[in-house]
C-alpha cells in the first residue's frame, strides 16, 4: 500500500487476527450493482379492470401521448423540401422510424424519429428547417444503459451503497438482497441477521437506504422498508433501521419499528440495539437489547376552568377532562362517558388532550381519530332528540363530517348522487339514525332518517363555536352559538340502527367534495372532524331554544380563548433566512401536529438545503411527496410537477403517493462547493396502482452555492411531461397574496422580454416571444423563482379551463387534493383557504425533448440579469489547451466542466465571450488525490479559498475521490484556469 502524509492507523486483535484499518480506505459511497430488478415485480398493475375503468385508462393513455396539441403522422416524402434537406444532415442513412406533425395556434413542428444503432434518435424542426430540439435514447447510458422507456434498468447511478471499512472489505447495502447488508472480506460474504420478520422486497418498491453521514471516524446508514408488502403503508408500517459503522469494525444497528400508537413509536425505549463486530471471518454479535416499551403514564395538561352546564339531564355526556389528569398507560386512549359510566375506546394515531371550553377537549385529525361507544351502551332514543357539542375546525371537512352520530347513511353527496368504488353512479341511500355534523363547506348538517336540514350560516375555522340540534314529532332544528339557524318539518320516530355510535369520524366512506375529474379519479375513503371538540350530549329530549341558548352562554369562552383555542396553526416549513454555512441538513420536519401525527418517520424523513449568501432555501418536504420546493425569503413556495402519465384512476405522478411509499429523498453530494440531491419515486395512481411497472424515476438535483440548480429528470417508462410552474399558498392565504396578476415574466437569449399578466376570471394570458427560454415567476417577495430551459422549449401559460369556482383568482386551480392531503384523489378543486392549496401558471411540456433537464434558481432582480447565466448553459464556451488533464466536456446536467485528472497539476483555457459567458463555472475533476484540495489561478492571479472559491472532494459511483470546484466569478473573456494539488 503507497504511504501517504495522512495516514492515521488503528489497529486491532481479535482472537489472534490482526485487524488493520486505514483512514484513507475508510468510506462510504453510493454505486450501482450489477443486479437488474426484476421488473414482474416493480409495483402493482391490476390484472383485471372492468370496461368502463379500463376505457378511462386507455382515453388517458391516448391523452398523454398526444398531449394538448394536435399530432397527426405523414411520411418522409411529405415533409418540406427544407425539413427533409436539415433531417438528411443529420441523418443520412440511419432508418426513418416516423414522422409526426404537432399543431398548435403558435406554430408547426415536425418531429422525426430514426434508429440509431438499436436506439430511438430523433429531431424536432420547424417548417423553416430550424432543429429546436434533438433527443437520443441512450443518451443518459449512466442511467438507463438500456434506452428510455425500452430496457431492463429501472435504478438510477446511486442505487446501491457500498461501505469501504478497509481495503478489500466492504459492508454492502445491496437492492439484490432488499438492501439486507452484508459484510464481504477475501474469506467470503455474511449476512447480517434479519431482526423484523419481512417479506423480501427484491425490486425494493418500498425499500431505500441512505447515506446519513459518512466522517473519517464512523459512516451512519439509514435503512428504511415495509415489512408487510400485502398491507403497505408509508405512514404506520415502516422500520427504519440506523447502522453506524465505525472505523475499527465496530456496527452499532438501532431498529425502530412502527407501532399503531405514536406514543409507543416516539418512546425512546422503543429501538433494538445490536452490536456487531465485523471480522475477516464473519459477523459476530457483542450485544443485543430488545425493544422494552417503557409504558409510562401521560401528564396532565393545563385546561380551562371546569364549569357547570347541564340546563336538562343528558342521557349521555362526553366532559372529554382526562386531559386534566395524570392518566397510566393502560388509560390512555380512554374516556368516559359520563352518565353510565363507560369507558370508550379513543381510536386513531394519539389521544391528543388539549384545552377546552371547559377544562381539556380532545383533538381529532380528520382521518382516523375517534371516540366510540359500542351499541349495546347507546341511549335509547325514540321520538325525542338533542345534540350538542362545541368544536373547533381545523380545517372543513372532505365533505360531511360527523361530531356526532349514530346512523347508517351515505355522507354527502359529490355534486349529486354517489358513486360505488369504480366511479359508477348509484342510488344514495338515505339510511337511518342521526347525525350531527359539518358539510365540505363549513355549513352545519342536521340528519335524522335521511331528513336534512342545513345551517344558513358557515362557521369559521379557528373558533370555538357551540352547535346544536333538536328532533321531536314535528320539527327539526339545528342551532349555532345558541341561536336557531335552520328548520325542516318532520315526522315519526327517529329508527336508530344497531351500530356503534361515533364522535368525530364516519362509519361510511364518502368522496369529497368539487372533483376536477370523473369519479373514477376521485375515490371514496373514511374521514371526519379536523380540529377540537369538547363537551357533547345527548338528551332523548328536545330542549327549547332557550335551554339552548343558555346551555351555550354557560360554557362561552372569553373572546380571546373563542378565537385563539389551543390548536397550532399550519405554517409551512420554508426554513427561510439566510445560513452560516451552505450545506443540507437532513430533517424531520413540522407542519401542524395533527398531521404531523399521522405519520412514523424516522428522524432523517426530510432534507433542507440553505445557503450563506441568500435568505433562501430548497426544501425537500414529505408533505409534498419530497418534491423540491424552491422557498423565498418570505416562505413562498414554488413547486413543480413530476413525471405525469395516465392510470386507471387518474393522473399517475409523484402527488398520488400520499404516504410516500415510494417517494423517498437522499443526499448524494454535500460540501462547500455543491449539494446533489437525489429524488426517486413511481408514478402511480391515487389507487396505488402501477400503469406500467417501468414507470419510476430518478431526479437528480445539482445546487450551487448562489442559490442555482440543475434538475435532471430520468423516467424508465416514456417521455411523461414534468414541467409545470405550480406554487403554494399558505392556509388562510389565497393565490394572489403570494404572486402577482403579472405572474410571469418570460425572455430569451437575444435579450428580448415580455410580462404575462392574467385576468379575471379566468384569462390567461399567450406566450408571443420567441424562443423564449427564461421564466420568472413573480411571487410577492423580494426574491423571485426562476426557471432557464434548454433553446427551443416551449414555455405554455393555461389553465382557463381549470379554476375553482370557489375562489376569484385567474389561474389554474387552486386545488387542496396535494400537498398533505391524505385523500385518493386526482384533483380536487379548493373551497375556501382553510388548506394549503396549490396553484398553476405555466408547462414546458416539450423540455423531454431539450434534454430533459432545467436550471432553478433565486433572482432578486430584473429577469434581463439572467441573460449571461442562459447564454453560458446554453451555449456553454469550449474548454481548451487541457495539460495534466483529460476534457470530458461541459456536462449541463450539472452544469459543470468535466476534466479526469492524469496529474495532481492541471490547466486549460475556457474560451469565452459575449455570446458564450462564463457565470459561476464548476469543475469537477476525477480521479483526484484524496484528501486533498487544490490550489487554483484564474488568469495568473491565485484565488484564495473563501465564498468566492469553494472545494469539496467527494467519491465517484466507483469510490475514487473527485474534486468538485465551483467560483463565483462572471466573465465574457478568456480565462486560464491552473489547478494544482495543495502542498501545505
């Protein structure tokens, strides 16, 4: 082994061994294996599909492919004379595979495919004979050797991480063995034992590992699967197992496994610790603790004062006040009922306490949270009824939502009727009991038997408001904060059916309200109250309105407490402001605890890029599927689209997977110089159903220090668009408090500029320059979001067929079904601004032809500054006169020079100018010295090492190390660029 100036070595004996362990050969990096995942098993396709989904499937598949313009096939000999002369320059012998014409109001384009060596090849031309974009199958070989959307290879670069303990042996996290690891030595290959009984999860749907931190001293591995793979979920069904292996042999594993309740996950005593030792010959175990839940009792919280209120004898009354006591654990998803004394069972992810209108309320998230009370122990209710309760709304409900019911009946009808699971329309039940609840509106709903009467008033979220509702032999009524406020005529007995009675959540799954698409997009699911509801009774008498109105003055809160209960409120988690230092982080981060509470994660679930010179960030966020989401100074968020194909059940993209079985982060590459994010995830429908099993894909995210990215998309199913300028808006916010009626400005490469600006109701605005390459998205901030695309993509404003009717803004959307929404829905239009929302402004579907890749950035300025930036990654100035060096290139993918280092001392000249700037060039430089930076001359002058000059050394998919170099520096004359190995 060549003696190096940093060596630092340990050494070891076991059991007469030697064991020795070099510095320089201890590291992790990630790789690809030489294993192709069997595609049979790759994500689920339904084998069977009646013929109306399988009609949709098939409409939408046609729908993709042709996309919104109009494409119509001709031959060869059709072409213009112009159009076949360019084609034949390019082409001249490889065999013609098509010819397809795209229309639309703007222009013509011909688009011609033809077979290059195995591989689809193909051109896009105007009529003039213009090439604007060109594409070749194999061209991202490092990705997919076996072409887009036809091979075997559905893993990216980094699917694989490899452990280097010493030289020749390796601790292997591998997609061959469900990433189950194993130590590799020149004596053999050991597995480490598998601790959770799984199934194996060969083509690691829902199965990843993470490189966490990767020091001189120890490497720390996240590994993260679903045992279950018959019942999968990404919320309560996964185990994340941590493996911090250190220099000398040593593995510590931590294994936390998901359990029903959040308090048994977020108990520290719930991990299995097992200590490995790693030996030429084997694996052995030094230690193994077991999971022992501690099981300790909840702490009572601070409440309101308890305050008499009963104006009648209820004959059922939930006080919902164990939150004011110390509770052991056996208790704590209890609580009584308090007439009979009965215990009910406190369903969902946590009994979560908080204040209430008197003393403590219980919190309800919308999904799974409930109290119930089992048949046999319901009041026995006749002709004469009272409901009451006080409640907070988060947020309105999908659609009808219960406090109170004991009843079998279809919830709220989706425009009219309902529909059965395969989106067909069938009869509404009216079904039988009573329910006391909220529409998908915000509007009180009183149901007895299929009768309905409905508050004239909505309440408003955030706010205690007191609701009642009364049922005698004649009439129904239902009150708000003790006055009447609806009415119907009835008659007869109230038929109670013989099922639990429930508060907060339905029985029945129901679709929500203001679909975007067919049913068949818009599927049924189990949901109910979000938000806080205290002191509920049942009388089996119908009180006057004056009991009503008395039993609600007794327990109204001060006008502080009415309006600011004790539930969070929803802010995005923008981590905006700027950093001491650029780097990732990876984060679990916070949104509002009753959707923070539905889920498991582990403590690496999301990833936060910052930067030292702008009060930006790049947040990579569960809720949003781990989407990118490019934050400004003062949390705006703008977001984009993913891989978007059709399904059985809609749209199928990264924003079906709710729970992110799928959809997972990594980070690749994180020093001074540049951060690489890895973003993978399958485009599945809202059903979780796979159209194609080939329809995966791996983003990768190149981000400078000056708050530049490259993101480069690699789908393994096709050419799916990926690009549509969406952005956030906060709850309580609507689309025009974040972005501007000019939303869009646009500019090409010959300087020319045009403003976009949308009207009301719904006009949107053309595209009219040409070439249009660059986009700003003006959101109300100082900083802007841009977007700079390849020369010849298409940038399409729309959306005027697309606006919810519910809010006045021009633009496409909004809707609520994405970010955080746990309904399996395509689309869902927003009703009010009580959710986080998102809206659309503008696609570039044809940038699958330019490259498929697109710089994002942050601009504090006119959209003329990001002239140089555009010219220099289009048109990228050669790099010349190399010594020491061989040139690979400028790679725009990461928008870097590519140079494989023969010498620790290099150089070479990059030939720029007016129309090929250089603007903050990287250098990534290969088969480096390890461990050591460089010294670096621009143009004769030394460049110290500050924000203006950044290095990071880093390992290639082949564990050699790589110089990465980025320098701020702007420039449209010649530079000589000397790197040269540090001797200090």
């Amino acid at each position: 082994m060549k003696k190096r100036t940093t060596i630092v070595t340990a050494v070891l004996v076991f059991f007469g061994l030697l064991y020795t362990a070099n510095a320089d050969e201890f590291y992790a990096y990630y790789t690809r294996l030489p294993y192709v995942i069997p595609l049979e098993q790759a994500g689920y396709i339904p084998t069977e599909l009646d013929a109306e989904s399988r009609a949709i499937l098939e409409a939408m598949e046609n729908a993709e492919e042709e996309g919104d313009h109009e494409i119509e096939e001709i031959g060869f000999e059709d072409l213009p004379k112009s159009v076949q002369t360019a084609i034949r320059k390019e082409y001249p012998d490889q065999p013609l595979m098509g010819v397809e014409i795209n229309r639309d109001e703007e222009e013509i384009l011909y688009i011609v495919m033809f077979e290059v060596n195995g591989v689809e090849a193909g051109l896009e031309l105007t009529s003039d004979g213009d090439i604007v974009g060109r594409w070749r199958d194999d061209e991202e070989e490092e990705d997919d050797e076996d072409g887009n959307g036809t091979g075997k290879v559905i893993s990216g670069k980094y699917a694989d991480i490899v452990v280097n303990v010493t030289k020749g042996r390796q601790f292997i996290f591998a997609r061959e063995f469900s990433y189950l690891p194993y130590w590799k030595t020149e004596k053999g290959r050991w597995f480490v034992k598998e601790l959770v009984p799984r199934q194996k999860d060969v083509a690691c749907v829902y199965s990843y590992v993470r490189i966490i931190e990767n020091s001189p001293d120890f490497v720390l591995i996240h590994l993260r699967y679903i045992p279950n793979l018959d019942n999968p979920s990404g919320l309560t069904g996964a185990v994340h197992e941590y493996f911090k292996v250190h220099q000398d042999g040593k593995v510590i594993r931590r294994i936390k496994s998901a359990t029903d309740k959040l308090v048994d996950y977020q108990d520290p005593a719930n991990a299995a610790l097992q200590t490995l030792m790693l030996k030429s010959n084997g694996i052995e175990q030094l230690d193994f603790v077991p999971v022992r839940l501690s099981k300790q009792k909840q702490e009572a919280i601070p409440g309101a004062l308890v305050k008499p209120s009963n104006v009648r004898s209820p004959v059922a009354w939930w006080r919902f006040d164990e939150g004011l006591m110390n509770r052991s654990y056996d208790r704590k998803d209890l609580t009584r009922e308090s007439i009979s004394g009965k215990d009910c069972v406190v369903n969902g992810n946590i009994t979560l306490w908080k204040k209430g209108v008197s003393g403590t309320a219980l919190a309800f998230d919308g999904y799974h949270s409930a109290v119930r009370l089992p048949d046999e122990d319901t009041p026995n209710i006749k002709d004469k009824l009272t409901l009451e309760s006080w409640i907070v709304l988060g947020a309105y409900p999908w659609n009808w939502a219960p406090l109170i019911h004991q009843s079998t009946m279809d919830v709220g009808p989706i425009e009219r009727g309902v529909y059965d699971e395969h989106g067909k329309r069938i009869d509404r039940k009216r079904g039988r009991g009573y329910y006391l609840g909220v529409d998908g509106y915000g509007y009180p709903i009183f149901v007895v038997d299929g009768k309905e009467v409905k508050s004239s008033i909505k309440l408003s979220t955030y706010r205690w408001t007191h609701l009642a509702a009364t049922y005698n032999a004649g009439k129904m009524t239902i009150y708000v904060d003790g006055k009447p406020y609806g009415m119907a005529q009835t008659t007869g007995s109230i038929k109670v059916p013989g099922v639990d009675l429930l508060i907060g959540l339905n029985n029945r799954k129901g679709r929500a309200t203001d679909p975007v698409r067919s049913p068949i997009c818009h599927l049924p699911m189990i949901y109910g109250v979000e938000g806080l509801i205290d002191e509920v009774k049942i009388y089996d008498q119908a009180l006057s309105a004056e009991d009503i109105a008395t039993s609600y003055y007794r327990l109204k809160p001060d006008f502080a407490s009415q309006h600011g209960p004790d539930l969070e409120p929803r802010t995005l988690p923008g981590e905006t402001g700027a950093a001491q230092q650029f780097g990732a982080t990876y984060k679990t981060l916070t949104y509002h605890p009753l959707w923070d509470n539905l889920w498991r994660p582990g403590e690496y679930a999301d990833l936060v890029v910052k930067f030292d010179m702008i009060p930006t960030s790049v947040v990579y966020w569960r809720g949003a599927n781990g989407a990118a989401g490019w934050v400004t100074e003062n949390n705006k968020w703008m977001e984009d689209q993913s891989c978007e194909v059709g399904g059985p059940h809609g749209c199928s993209e990264h924003m079906a997977d709710k729970d992110c079985r799928h959809a997972h982060v990594r980070l690749i590459e994180n020093t001074d110089a540049r951060v690489v994010v890895h973003w993978r995830y399958a485009s599945i429908d809202v059903d979780y159903l796979f159209p194609n099993r080939r329809f995966w894909a791996d983003e990768y995210h190149t981000i400078y220090p000056d708050g530049t990215a490259v993101r480069k998309v690699n789908f393994y199913g096709g050419r799916p668009g990926w690009q549509d300028v969406q952005f956030f808006n906060q709850p309580g916010t609507h689309p025009l408090d974040n972005i501007h009626l000019q939303a869009l400005s646009l500019a090409n490469l010959d300087g020319q500029v045009r403003h976009l600006t949308w009207e009301p109701p719904n006009r949107v605005p053309k595209n009219s320059l040409p070439n249009a390459c660059i986009e700003q998205v003006n959101f109300k901030s100082d900083y802007k979001v841009f977007l700079i695309f390849q020369n010849g993509t298409y940038i399409n404003p729309w959306g005027a067929q697309e606006n919810s009717r519910h809010t006045e803004d021009p633009f496409a959307g909004p809707w609520n079904h994405w970010p955080v929404s746990m309904i399996p829905s395509d689309g869902r239009f927003a009703v009010s601004n009580d959710r986080l929302t998102h809206a659309a402004v503008a696609a570039a579907d044809n940038v699958t032809g330019h490259g498929n890749m697109a710089i994002y950035g942050f601009n504090k300025n006119d959209i003329s500054t990001l002239l140089p930036l555009a010219r220099f990654w289009n048109n990228p100035p050669a790099l010349s006169h190399s010594r020491g060096c061989t040139s690979k290139g400028y790679d725009k993918a990461q928008r870097a020079y590519v140079l494989q280092a023969r010498y620790m001392n290099l150089s070479f000249t990059i030939k720029s100018d007016a129309a090929s700037p250089v603007v903050n060039p990287a250098f990534v430089v290969k088969n480096w010295a390890a461990n050591q930076k460089a010294t670096l001359e621009v143009n004769g002058n030394r460049v110290p090492s500050n924000k203006k000059c950044r290095q990071g050394i880093v390992r290639d998919t082949d564990g050699k190390p790589m110089l990465i170099v980025w320098l701020k520096i702007q420039s449209n004359e010649h530079m000589d660029v000397v790197i040269s190995a540090n001797s200090n």
